[in-house]
C-alpha cells in the first residue's frame, strides 16, 4: 500500500529537481473584460450548468436539416446536459472516415452555437491539419516528417495555416501537438505522430507549433502526458505501461512537456498508461492519478486546461469491469475530477458519468470550489477566443482561409524536404522517366492498373484497397511512367495475386514496393492483441518473398511508419516519407525519379537498420 506520504516526497522530489528553464510564454489569455466576464459567468451559473461545461462529446460533420432527428438529437443532448463544448469528427462507415466539407462544418458549428445559452468551445484533433476531416483543406504530412526537415520554422508555419483554417470553420481548440517522444520502434499508436525520439528536437517542433496556432488564435493541446511514446500498446485496446525511471522521466519524457508549457499551450491531455515512478499504486492510471497530475502542477508549473483522453478507450474501461456503462461512467468521472481533470472527454455513457459527478458535490464527496476551478479555466479560455463577444462565423469568408494556394504549397515543401534515403544499392535510384508521357486507364481496385510493358512494376501495399490511399502515389508515377504496372494490394488479395506479382516482379527492371502503414486506433489482431504496426501475416509474406528473390531491383518506400525496415533486413535500398498523406505520395515520387534529392534525416533509430540522423544521397547509377 502507497500512503499519501511517499507520493509526497514523490512530488516534493520532483520539483526539487525541476530545472529552471526559460520564462514561460503566455497562453491565450482574456482581457479584463474577458476576466470579469467569466467570472460573473460562473457566480450565475446553476450546478448543473457547471457540471456540463466540464464535459465534451463527439459532434459528426454532415450535412443535417435543422429540423431533422440528426441535429435534433445534437441539440438535445447539449441543452440537456448543458454541455460546454464538443469533439468535431466525421463518421466512419466500413471502417473508413467518411469526410465532410468545410462549409457543412461551419455550418454545423454555427448552429450549434445558435442553439446554446452560453457560448461553445470546439475541439478536434487536427495532427495533420484539417484535411483528415475535410476535402479541399490543407493536409500537412504526419510530425514525424517535420522532424525529418530538422526545421521547427515549418511546424509553426503549420499551426498557424491549422489554427487559421479551423477558426474559419468555427474549430478554436486543436488536440495537437504530440509531445510524446516515440524512442520504442514497435509502438502501434504514437510512431509518425511524434515528430522523433531526441527530446531537444522535439521540444523545439512542439514549441514552434505552439506558437505558430497562437498567432492564429487556436488553442493547443500537448499530449499524451506523461509520455506515451515509450511504450508498446495501443491504449485504444489495452492497458500500457511506462516503465522509465523517476530520473529518465524527469530528463527525456517530460522534457518536451516542458517546453510545450514553457511556449504557453493551453492544454494538456492525460494519458490512459501507468506510470509506476510516479504513482506506483498498481492500477493507477495517469488521467485518474492524482500524483501524476500534480507533477503537472506543480513540477512543470502548467496553470492551464487538463483533459482526460477519450473516455471511451478501452485501457480505462477495463478498470471498471463488472459495473454498467452508467455505473463505469460515474466512476471515472468522478476519479478524473479528483485527479484535477478539467474537462472529460467523450465518456462511454453521458448520462451516467454527468449525474454521477453532479451526486457526487451534491454529496460532498467532492467540494464545488473543485468544480469552479476547472469551470473557471474553460470560461477563460471562451473569453481568451473572444467567444463571449461572438461566437459565429462567417460562411462567405472560409473559401478565402480555408487551402490558400501559399498554404498548399508550404505543406508540400514541408513533405518533399522530409522524404529520406536510409539505404541505396545504387543499382535503382533514380529511376528514368518515359519519353512519352501520359495519364493511362486507372483501373480497379483488385487488379494491374494497366498491363503496361512490365519495365517498372509497382506494387502499392495498403490496409484496404477501398482506401484513397496510394492513388495520389500512382497518379504521380503514371506521369512520369505511363507504361508502368501497378497492383494494389491488402491483405485480402495479396494471396490471390502473389504468384501474378512475383512473376511481374522477375520480369521487370525495376520494382517498388510502397507500403502505407500509419498508427491508426484500435488496430487489433488476434497475434497482436495489443495493437500492431507490422503488415499482416498475407502482405508480410509476399514483401519477404519479393525481396528474397528481388532486393537488388527493388525500392522500398514506407509511406508511413520508418521501423518498417526492420522486419524486412534484405532491404537494399529503403526510402521513408513518413506519411501517407497526397503530398507525401507526390514527394516520394519526385525523389524516386531524381527531381528533387532525398533532403530528410531520420529523427528515429531503426533497430539493427540505421541510427537516427541518416540520411543518404542519391548517386547515379
């Protein structure tokens, strides 16, 4: 049993030994006006009201009638638990995001808006800006490709195209930046959301960021405190665990919390991961912990925004098996805010976890000034955005914000100078385009976009062939390759096309090999139960088959997690992008045919591959 007063010395140890550090920026702050508004704002308000500010719940981006059970069901959920703000997010049918328009987002939040007493704060989580979301938007590859540049000046640039774009669409608060360092290669959930695993450099891209959405007027969010990076499960699905010392926490996982604290982010989200060196409480996790928030507090000096991540991820549910959805709810809302959480993301049931932290004042389990405090946070932070003076906006003005072309082209010098040569062969690179150019027959999805001469085969690996992912790759290459082939494959047809592909793969004269392979939420299999990065037993068999008997012709190129490489060690020339986003796959093609020269340096080490800083030039061969 820990007693209260070993999580004590925990603490006072910590700030003991807390550097000194730069004096810290403002975060987005009220006015006096602002100040005084939100304090007269919480002396008004009814229990209940409180207790709904503190709470926020997805809102999907469609296009809804006003007068239709969609929207009404949206309308009626937020008057009734007066709730304070909410998640803007898309729907997802067949396991894939069905994306909106920036126009119906706006519109959406303006309604909303117009439907509620006070006015509302809206979230998302805008990593690589809002085209994950939205069509016609600016899409920035993944962080770890702006670590790849070493130039923090492009991820200030990208908060403040992000906080631009977002605030247009009525969007003032993004989850981003990832603070975690991701120094544990076979991480499922974190990997290319970090921009690395060196703490100098990534604090100094989470501090540019934070600064850049600032200039904007964009709230930010450093996550996942204490540091997710370390470890080696997808808390969508499991329980994780930190197992780093009290010392290498101090020096490597906090320090990028610091700076983000330091450059004035106004949030911070807590993860669902235990953490033993500073609550060794078997079971605690850090979003219910009070001794890992105080370190918050205290130890990094952050007087902002605390936010639980999602409650509905299955590392805090399985705390609470046994009690109904509504019972669970309760609980964790009521451990969260006596942990210090301000305000508690998408629990699994509202009902239960709003009238079970209301009864729990009521009782005196938890006093109300505790309420006040996180309350008082989230209205300033209103007042801070200007909320209170006007909470809409104007529809006509997002086609002038919203994917300005200086703005498209920043996200794509951002790609082209991550793209990196870890190894070369100098026996492909670079591969000579056609004399005759041209767009040719795109094909389906289960078969050779063309039968082509057979001189480059492609063969493009992804999660679903449904997917828009590789089509931007293939469009590109066609341009320059018209006669080349191309296959895409997953795992549901790779082993209906091996023999077809690896035959294609003998004849050619060149072969890339493009995988796309990105963290992506509860991504579970029954020899990975814990989430996993790797390529699927079909699609892994058929890559190690076609570099058995072809690396020496062979380019392969991650459009996504770096660690590839390292299940696949025949590998002779290997080339990261670290993203599957359009400008990425338009990157990787220039550099694949010598256009523009491989400028990125790995901001990770790949086990047993190359250590962090690689990065080859192309020699002619």
């Amino acid at each position: 049993m820990v007693t209260p007063f070993r999580n004590t010395i925990i603490i006072l140890f910590l700030v003991l030994i807390a550097a000194a550090g730069a004096a810290q920026r403002a975060a987005l702050a009220p006015d006096d006006e602002g100040e005084r508004w939100a304090r007269e704002t919480l002396h008004r308000l009814t229990l209940e009201e409180k207790i709904g500010q503190m709470f926020m719940v997805w809102a999907k981006v469609r296009f809804m009638n006003v007068h239709g059970p969609e929207y009404e069901e949206l309308r009626d959920l937020q008057r009734k638990y007066h709730l304070g703000g909410w998640g803007i997010t898309i729907p997802v049918e067949g396991g894939m995001l069905v994306k909106s328009l920036p126009l119906e987002a706006a519109q959406l939040t303006n309604q909303l808006q117009r439907d509620s007493e006070l006015p509302l704060i809206f979230a998302a989580d805008f990593e690589r800006g809002l085209a994950l979301r939205f069509h016609g938007t600016t899409g920035f590859p993944h962080a770890m490709a702006f670590g790849a540049t070493g130039d923090p000046e492009y991820a200030r640039e990208a908060g403040r195209i992000t906080g631009e774009e977002a605030r247009a669409i009525g969007v003032q608060w993004d989850f981003f930046p990832v603070a975690d360092l991701n120094s544990n290669p076979v991480n499922p959930i974190i990997n290319t959301r970090a921009y690395g695993e060196e703490p100098v450099a990534v604090s100094a891209m989470v501090s540019a960021y934070i600064e850049g959405a600032h200039e904007s007027g964009m709230l930010t969010t450093a996550k996942h405190y204490p540091g997710h990076g370390d470890t080696d499960t997808d808390t969508h699905i499991a329980m994780a665990r930190v197992n780093a010392s009290l010392q290498h926490l101090e020096t490597v996982e906090l320090a990028p919390f610091r700076a983000a604290v330091a450059a004035g982010t106004d949030a911070t989200m807590v993860s669902h991961v235990t953490v033993p060196a500073l609550d060794p409480e078997p079971g605690h996790i850090a979003s219910l912990s009070l001794p890992v928030i105080r370190t918050l507090r205290l130890q990094l000096g952050f007087d902002g925004i605390v936010v639980t991540d999602a409650m509905n991820m299955d590392a805090l549910t399985m705390l609470f098996t046994g009690m109904s959805p509504s019972q669970a709810s309760a609980k964790a809302s009521v451990d969260a805010v006596k942990a210090g959480e301000d305000m508690l993301l998408i629990p699994v049931d509202l009902d239960g976890a709003y009238n079970g932290l209301l009864k729990a004042v009521r009782s005196g389990e938890i006093p109300e000034s505790r309420i006040d405090e996180s309350v008082l946070r989230l209205l300033r932070a209103k007042a801070a955005l200007g909320l209170h003076k006007n909470r809409f906006v104007d529809l006509n003005k997002v086609a002038e914000r919203v994917a300005r072309p200086e703005s498209l082209a920043l996200a794509q010098r951002v790609a082209d100078d991550s793209v990196t040569l870890i190894r070369d062969n100098h026996r492909v690179l670079p591969l000579t385009p056609a004399k005759n150019t041209g767009t040719a027959h795109a094909g389906d999805a289960y078969h050779p976009t063309e039968a082509g001469s057979g001189r480059l085969l492609v063969i493009v690996m992804v999660e679903d062939v449904r997917s828009d992912h590789g089509r931007a790759f293939a469009r590109e290459l066609r341009q320059r390759a018209p006669d080349a082939r191309i296959y895409f494959v997953d795992e549901q047809c790779a082993g209906a096309l091996r023999g077809e592909i690896l035959h294609a793969a003998h004849d050619a004269e060149s072969v890339i090999a493009a995988v796309y392979l990105t963290p992506s939420a509860g991504r579970n299999t029954a020899s990975a139960p814990r989430g996993s990065l790797a390529l699927r037993k079909t699609l892994s068999g058929l890559l190690a088959d076609l570099l058995k008997s072809q690396a020496r012709k062979t380019v392969l190129v991650s459009m996504g997690s770096p660690y590839l490489a390292a299940d696949y060690r025949k590998t002779e020339t290997y080339m990261c992008t670290y993203s599957n986003a359009p400008v990425s796959e338009a990157s990787a093609v220039k550099v694949l045919f010598g256009e523009i020269p491989p400028r990125g340096k790995l901001p990770v080490t790949i086990p047993g591959v190359a250590e962090r800083g690689t990065g080859l030039e192309i020699t002619r061969h």
